[in-house]
C-alpha cells in the first residue's frame, strides 16, 4: 500500500521555489463539502501566522449550491486572498 500511487485528489502538499521565495501549496480539492474543506484548511494552515494565506476555490457549472457553500464556510477562516476560478466564477461572487 506505501509504493500505491495515491488518488489524483488526495491531500498533498507541494513546495515551490521562484525567485528567492518558498511557497507552499496544498491540494485540498478533493474535499467537495464544506465541513471538509474547513478542517483540512484549518489543520494544514491553522498554526501558520504572520504569512499570506491564499484559499483557492474551483467552480463547477454542475455545482453552483456547493460552490456557494464553500464560499460561505471559508468566509470566516485566517486568509489573505480567496481566489474564485473555475467554470462560473462570476455566479458565485454575486451571490
């Protein structure tokens, strides 16, 4: 099970060097509901402080109430930026 290839949206985390600068990214799209969403956020990012936290989001136009959901859930998390991408962005900003 250890030499297994984990599942394309298993929990990963990356780190990126650019121009002197590390930063590290998370892959927490495989957690689709918002209570999910909300605790892995809050254990991967909780004890980070004095450091930008961006919260990216993925829309679908087949899941615009979860897109909304996950909107609302994360609206009261510790983050610099919530970055809205996907199919129908500008749907769910106008909620």
């Amino acid at each position: 099970m250890q030499k297994a290839t984990p599942d394309p949206g298993a929990l990963m985390k990356y780190k990126i060097q650019d121009c002197g600068k590390i930063l590290y990214f998370y892959n927490v799209f495989a957690a689709n509901d918002p209570q999910s969403t909300v605790g892995i956020i809050q254990m991967v990012t909780g004890h980070l402080q004095n450091v930008e936290k961006i919260i990216i989001l993925n829309s679908r136009a087949d899941r615009l109430f979860r897109s909304h959901q996950l909107v609302d859930a994360v609206k009261d998390l510790d983050f610099s930026y919530l970055l809205l991408t996907g199919e129908i962005p500008e749907k769910v900003c106008g909620q």
